[in-house]
C-alpha cells in the first residue's frame, strides 16, 4: 500500500499556492495555451474519442476513473477556446479526489494486460467460469477494487444481506470469493492470500471468549447465557450487546488464531461509501476474507447471523 504520506504531500503541494501567485501562473498558461491552441485543440479531441470508446466497453462502471472521464467529457463540451480550457481544466484537476482516481488509473495502465479492462467491450459479457476468474484475477493485477467490480456482477445475489451500507464492500468481497471457490478454486491461493492459521482448542476458545470481552470491552454482563455452544452463538449474543460486524469478526479471529495471525497482503483500502465509519469501511476487504475464513473453517455456519448488526 502507498504511504498515505505521500498523499498528504500530493494535496499540499497542489493547494499551497497563493492567489496572487495563481494570477501570475494563469497568465503564463494563458500565454503558453494560446500559443499551442491548435495542438492542444487535436489533443483534447483525441482524448475525448478515447474516452467516449472507454466509457462505451461498460467495464468502468464503479470505478473511480469513470467520474474522471464524466467529467472530462462534459467540460470538453463546454470548452470553446484557450479561456474556457484554462478555466474548466483547472477545476477538473483541483477534484477532491484526483489522487485516488490517478492512482487506479496508473494501476490499469501500469499493465499491458491490465489495459483489457479499459478497452475489451465484451468482457462483462464473458460467462462466468474458472478461466474467466483467472483472467479477471490476472487483469486486475493484485488489486481487490478491480477484482470485486469485475466478478461481482456475475455473483446471483446482489442484494447487501448484511444491512448497513457501510457494510457494502464486505458483502461484494465475500461473496466473490464464494463465486471464486463455486469455480473450482481456492480463493485465498487464487487471490494470493496467505495465511497459516494455528490449530485452535474450540472448547478452551468458548470457555475464554467471556471473560477475554470482559477484559477488553471493561464491561460485563447477565445476558451471557449459562453456556456458550458455538462461535456462531456468541456472535449472536455480541449482535445483541450493540457492537458492529468490524468489531466482532476482529475480536472473534483474536480469540480463535491469536493477534499475531495476520493477513498481511490485505493492506489495500477497500470502496467506502458515505461518510460513516471511513477508517473502518476501508478495512472491509480484511473483514471479508477472515469472515470467508471462518465459515469455510466451519465456525460460522452462515452469514444470515449477521443481518440487522449495528
């Protein structure tokens, strides 16, 4: 994962100049623009054509970049000479979010197979089998984003039956690495996930889990009822305490594997939606793949536990 750093840098650096310094800089441009309108005029047309046959393949849909071209090709209508391209082009670079979308940009272009995703018009219309997984795998180059939007559309059921929103991105990545195993393959070795997970004394786990919350949540409680059968049972008591699905996955896999058992390679940020528990939102691609890991090692027997959690 890039060092956020680097983006702190990136958005100081753009908005750090002044306004006096911003006149100075949009006359050279000007200057500089009006000089070369004719060249810059046969670019802009260019782009707008690639764009438009980008934008026609359908399998940007949900990706940052299709804002991006959105809007390029609405300001391309509105640009009428140097003035209006200076105007219009320095607001579509000062976006909010010109980092994120540049940098998935570059992560498709920064493969020669990669590039597939951009310009193959029947690629969402591919069946769904084992080859057809490998090759979205192998395209999305070890990005999860681009691997959730390109098998998610093949999976049967795409309602969220997690409930939250913000629960969103868990319930798309979950459910392709059900899609990815229904094909025949491992999902954690096809997605390059790796992970050795220690033997685990269930009956030890169960008998600790109350006390381990009580510890670390410095609350305790009557509802407990007298014995604790399963993992699946205690998560259904923690729904019913009043804590979210992030919470209790990561206290859940803590007790079961210890907090040394990591998932190293998950250390991408998953889509976040709304404004809402954002730090906690980008962390659902590593809540989904413990919860994948939890049902398959048979400690939650379905996913329909968790509806309704906070």
């Amino acid at each position: 994962m890039c060092d956020p750093s680097v983006e702190m840098k990136f958005y100081r650096t753009l908005y750090s100049i002044g306004e006096k310094q911003f006149a100075l800089i949009d006359k050279v441009l000007l200057e500089q623009i009006t000089k070369n309108w004719d060249s810059i005029k046969d670019y802009l047309s260019l782009v707008h054509k690639i764009a438009k046959t980008i934008n026609a393949t359908g399998n940007i849909k949900g990706f940052q970049i299709e804002d991006v071209i959105k809007d390029f090709n609405m300001i391309y209508k509105k640009i009428r000479g140097p003035k209006t391209f200076l105007k219009y082009m320095k607001a579509f670079v000062y976006r909010n979010n010109i980092y994120g979308e540049m940098k998935e940009l570059l992560l498709i272009l920064s493969n020669k197979e990669s590039c597939e995703i951009l310009l193959n018009k029947n690629l969402g219309r591919e069946r769904c089998s084992k080859r057809f997984i490998e090759k979205i795998v192998k395209l999305a180059n070890g990005n999860f984003n681009i691997i959730v939007r390109l098998l998610f559309p093949k999976v049967v059921t795409l309602k969220n039956t997690l409930g939250k929103p913000e629960y969103e991105s868990i319930y798309r990545m979950f459910r392709c690495l059900q899609l990815i195993e229904k094909h025949g393959l491992d999902p954690l070795k096809t997605l390059g996930v790796k992970v050795k997970l220690p033997k685990v004394d269930l009956k030890k786990v169960l008998n600790e889990l109350e006390l381990n919350y009580i510890i670390e949540s410095r609350n305790d409680f009557d509802d407990k009822p007298v014995e604790i059968n399963s993992v699946s049972e205690y998560i259904l008591l923690m729904k019913q305490r009043g804590h979210n699905l992030w919470y209790t996955i990561n206290f859940i896999w803590d007790n079961l594997y210890g907090t040394e058992c990591k998932l190293p390679c998950v250390s991408q940020h998953s889509t976040v939606l709304g404004i809402n528990n954002i730090e906690l939102q980008k962390t659902n691609y590593n809540i989904a793949l413990k919860l994948f890991i939890l049902c398959r090692e048979g400690y939650i027997s379905s996913i329909n536990i968790f509806q309704d959690f906070n």
